[in-house]
C-alpha cells in the first residue's frame, strides 16, 4: 500500500515510525513532513489546507490510504473531500469534528446527553461574558469556542485573569469571530483516554497522562504538551468501565443517531477526582506527546487497525500492547509558548541510538548541511519505554545529557505523580 501521512509534528513522525513497520506498506508519503519524518517517508511540501493539490498528488502517485494527524485539517472537513473523491481518510467527517472544533458543540452534546462534565455556559459577545462571570466562584475556566493550537484555555485565579482573557478570545486572539466558554473549575488528577471507533464499534487503546504546562509542578500556561506518560495508574479498570458507559457510549450514539457517525480515533481528556471522572474535552485525533507513547507500547499493525476501522470491522479486533510504561520528554525553544528564536543548532543527536525501546521524534526541525535546528517551539520527543517508568525515564533524562542545545528547555517532572 502507498500511504499519506497528513501533518509534521513528533506525532505524525510516531505515525510513521509505526507505520512504516507494517507488512503491508510500500512507500509512505509525508505532507509537509519534517526532517524526522524524511527519514521514514517522502515529504512533500504541500499546505495541509489544500485539499485539491493532496488530491493531485493522491491520484499522481495513485495513493490507496490517507492517514491525518493534526485537528485543522479534520475540521476543515478533508474527511468529506476524499470520501466523495474515493480515496479510503482515516478520521472522523466534518459535523463529528466540531467534538475539537467547537467547546461549545461538545458541551451542548454533554448536556443534551447526560454526559458527566464541568458545568458551563457559552457567549458570542464580551459584556455578558464578563456580566455572567461576576456571579461565579474562581478559579475559573475560559475557552475559546475554536481551535487555538492548545493555547486557548485559561484556568484563571483571579477575576481580572479572566476578564482579560474573555478580552483576548473576543479580540480574535485566537482566530475571528470565536465564542466564549465558561466552565466551572474541575479539581483532581488529569489522565488521556483513547478509543477507535468504526461508526457502530468501538475498541480501547490505552490510557496516558500529559503535562501540558510549561513549567515544572505544573506551573505556567498551557502548552500543546511537554510529555506524557503511558498507562496512567488512576486510570484503573473501574474508571474505563464508568468511562466507557457514561462518556464514550453516548457520544458515538448521539453521533449515530444524528446521521454523522464517528469513524476514527476519540481522545477523551478526563479529570478524574474520588474514583470517578468527568469529561474535560474531546479531541478527534491522537494527542501529541500521547501518541509518541502508544505507538512505542501498540503491538498490533497500526496500518490493519486502521483499516479495519474503515470498512467497519472493529468488532473483531483485538489490540495488544507491551506490559512496559513508557515515556516521552519533549524538549522546546526556550520561550515557548511565547516568543522564541528559530533556527539553533541542536548538537549530539547523532550519539543517540534509535531502538525497540527508544525513538527521538521530531517536531519543530530543519536540516542545513550537517546541523539539525530548532525551527518551531516544541521541537523533539525523546519517548522510551522499559519495564518501569522510572527507568524509562531514567534513559530519556540521560539521552538528553547527551544534546547540546542552550537554547533548549524541558521539564525534569515528567511522571512524578506516577512516581510518588
């Protein structure tokens, strides 16, 4: 099979690792790629938005699977596109998107379906967002209605945080004409949950925990995510069964029942307090650093699964994994999720060895002569696994040692709850 890749962060370059294990791929293609990814697959500079010229090249190199990582181009429907087109997509069409695309649809859905999350409300304009939020307890949490590459949730603890960040969404710092969620603040202990669901089955992969602020001890603003760990130990069989009945089931059904069934991979971010949890999002794809860590611990053919997912097979699927935790670090340009340079020299990525158990995947790199740079904010995961978490991130820390990059950052944190 000749296989598409859609996206160029370190979650589309695990993609590929995976991938390019499977028996039944040929070539693998890459659009736009890093310089990872060129590695394992041909990368090819065109704008994940344009659908018309990913169809050219599709039909050109007569393409029989495209695989997409990020959330714009799900949202932007690219799904729909190439089913009319009949070209087999794996992910969910453009109405199943709006689970990322819009916190407010996603909420609406939790409400009108019993659906266990943080109580909310949501406004299209500035004064009776900032009227409403006189009334409410803090912290709080804003959202902008849309996509902001993770950056558009603020938990604010003070009312002037919030104000201010009402202020940001409906000054379209995040994108034109976004609304405003408001939610009730959700104490406890955060764990990802993923699931691949056909239209009418679905089956479990595993559980992971991200860290999505920048600063160690959780300190800072949200980011897309510093690292993550696999599974995450409050995420026990009780909680999955909880999880299954009262979030995941009614949200396929509700999904089915409005004509537009899900087809493609489900991340439920939960909070999980008291042994029971509550949903905090839905995203429509792999997360990023979480799919670093599944696709190091997945025992089955990435390529299979998704296939069967496709043509409605899910209900004879079996998914295996490694019994090992795993981890991945990810190392950014100082800065992020602010301003940062581009285009420093990263030294010592050649002393690392790639292996079963260890994989650099890249995000944010380039390729000038014989130095690798730093062009993005997160821009390495070094992910490993091993039969504890403790050693695995003991091989991550010291493969780290080994790079010489001043102007890199990471956290020295990753999985100490875990841990402790």
């Amino acid at each position: 099979m000749k296989i598409v890749v859609i996206g160029s962060g370190a979650r589309e370059h695990s993609l590929c690792y995976s991938i390019s294990r499977s028996p039944l791929v040929s070539s693998i293609y890459a659009i736009p790629g890093n310089y990872g990814i060129s590695q394992l697959a041909e990368c090819i500079k065109i704008d994940q938005s344009n659908f018309e010229e990913i169809y050219s090249f599709c039909q050109k190199n007569t393409v029989d699977l495209i695989i997409v990582g990020p959330e714009v181009p799900l949202v932007e429907g690219i799904v729909d596109f190439f089913e009319i087109k009949g070209i087999k997509i794996f992910g969910p069409n453009k109405y199943a998107s709006q689970l990322e695309g819009s916190k407010g649809f996603m909420k609406d859905l939790c409400q009108q379906n019993n659906i266990p999350t943080a109580n909310y409300a949501r406004f299209n304009n500035k004064a009776d967002s900032i009227n409403y939020l006189k009334d409410q307890s803090l912290p709080i949490v804003i959202k902008a209605d849309g996509l902001a590459a993770g950056k558009g949730v603020t938990v604010a603890e003070s009312m002037e945080i919030a104000e201010q960040a009402i202020i940001d969404i409906f000054n379209e710092k995040f994108g034109a004409n976004m609304e405003v969620v408001i939610e009730e603040f959700m104490d406890g202990e955060e764990a990802s949950y993923f699931v691949c669901a056909d239209g009418e089955n679905f089956v479990s992969l595993e559980s992971a925990q991200d860290h999505k602020r920048i600063g160690e001890n959780d300190t800072g603003p949200n980011t897309g995510g510093m690292g993550a760990y696999s599974p995450a130990p409050i995420f026990n069989s009780k909680i999955k069964q909880q999880v299954d009945n009262e979030i995941i089931i009614p949200t396929l059904k509700a999904l089915q029942k409005s004509g537009n069934p899900y087809k493609g991979i489900l991340y439920a971010g939960l909070m999980i307090k008291d042994g029971y949890a509550k949903l905090v999002e839905y995203n429509i794809r792999f997360g990023d650093p979480e799919c670093q860590v599944l696709m190091l611990r997945m025992k089955n053919d990435i390529v299979q699964l998704i296939l069967d997912c496709i043509d409605g097979k899910l209900n004879k699927t079996q998914i295996e994994w490694a019994d090992d935790n795993c981890a991945t670090v990810v190392m950014a340009s100082k800065g992020y999720p602010g301003e940062y340079k581009k285009n420093t020299i990263i030294h010592g990525i050649e002393k690392l060895e790639s292996s079963d158990i260890f994989q650099v995947f890249h995000a944010g790199t380039s390729h000038n002569g014989s130095n690798l740079l730093a062009t993005g904010g997160r821009v390495l995961s070094l992910t490993a696994k091993n039969e504890t978490l403790s050693e695995a991130l003991n091989i991550i820390y010291e493969s780290i040692s080994q790079l010489e990059w001043p102007e890199g950052y990471y956290r020295k944190d990753i999985g100490k709850k875990a841990l402790s």
